[in-house]
C-alpha cells in the first residue's frame, strides 16, 4: 500500500515555465477492475530532493537552508563564546552535521550559474561561520572563512560535483550507470549489451 502522500503527480515544464496540467489522472487497476486518482501538485519530494513543476530548485535550496539554520539552532546549546565547544569542535560538529544537509543533492542542480542559488547557502553559512568563530554579526564573513578554513559556498559545491564526476569516471566499464549516462562519460565496445526497450517486457 502506497502512502497517500507520495501518490501525486507533477508535470514539469521547459525553459522555467510552469506547465497547465489537470487537478489529477487515473490511472487503472486491471487486477480489482477499478481504478484510483493521482492527485495534482506543485511540488513534489522525492529521495530528499524537492522538485517543483519549474525545475529551478528554488524550494529544495530553501527547504535546505531551513534544516541547516534549525541544525545550527540545535548546535548553539552545546556552548557559545565564553564556555561550551572550542573552535576546533564546532567546526567539526559543522562539517559532519550542518555542511551536508546544506548542499545535499548540489549534484543534481548544481551548473555553477545558478548565484541566486548559492546566495542563500552562503547566507547560512556566514550565521554558522560567525557562530564557529563566537564573531559579532557585523564581522565581515570573509576574513572568518580564511580563519577557520572554510571554503566559500561556490567553491564547496565545484568541489562536490567534481568530486562526484571522478566517482564516476572511476567506475568499472561495464557498470551500468555509465551505460545508460552514455556519451562522454563512457566509451562503447564491442562487448557491450544493448539496454531494454521500455516496451519490451
């Protein structure tokens, strides 16, 4: 039985516009000779990425920037500029907990043009940088980042894609992945299988 949260439907639209589509579609049960409705959204989640029917990833950067401003929230409780955690452990505490819920799924919308994008991450991470460095808010953000050895946002997300781009290359010839991303993430031989049709059963 599917959740009845995770049975909508979105239809996407080309160059940033958003698409006309019907409240919702049926689709058919042959087996119980019935059928149920899909309803119709704007937004869809699917494996932590929030899509919507434009594709500009605004509300994913969004809904991630707000997990890592409540992280960063849940974090200050362990100390601030007088006691609790020294510098060294707040970056730490940053790095495995706060950094990879802000750029998660980068890969996926991530082209390195996108700066209203990377604006509102690099906002998050100036309040984190001057939390880490028990800073006053007016403290300008990039004397901080060379201070605790704290990429920038865009150069932190040109680091994971590319990181991202040599865990492919370094896959095995005959993995699959590289078979159906084709072009120039893999060159063909002579030895390969051809992938199903979609009609074939």
């Amino acid at each position: 039985t599917l959740n009845p949260i995770k049975r909508n439907s979105c239809s996407l639209g080309r160059g940033g516009r958003a698409p006309n589509p019907p409240p919702s579609i049926y689709l058919p049960i042959p087996a119980l000779n019935t059928y149920y409705r899909v309803q119709a959204a704007d937004k869809l989640r699917y494996l932590g990425f929030h899509m919507d029917a434009r594709m500009n990833w605004r509300h994913h950067v969004e809904v991630m920037c707000n997990r890592a401003r409540a992280t960063i929230k849940a974090l200050q409780l362990l100390g601030n500029s007088v006691r609790g955690l020294d510098h060294a452990w707040w970056k730490l505490a940053y790095n495995a907990i706060c950094l990879p819920v802000l750029t998660y799924g980068c890969q996926l919308w991530y082209r390195g043009k996108q700066k209203g994008l990377v604006d509102k991450l690099q906002k998050v991470q100036n309040d984190a940088v001057k939390t880490i460095a028990g800073a006053f808010k007016t403290t300008p953000r990039e004397p901080l980042h060379q201070l605790l050895n704290i990429f920038p946002m865009a150069q932190r997300l040109d680091m994971l894609t590319q990181n991202s781009a040599l865990r492919l290359y370094r896959l095995p010839r005959e993995s699959q992945l590289l078979v159906r991303l084709g072009g120039d993430w893999r060159t063909p031989v002579l030895t390969d299988h051809t992938l199903p049709s979609p009609n074939s059963k």
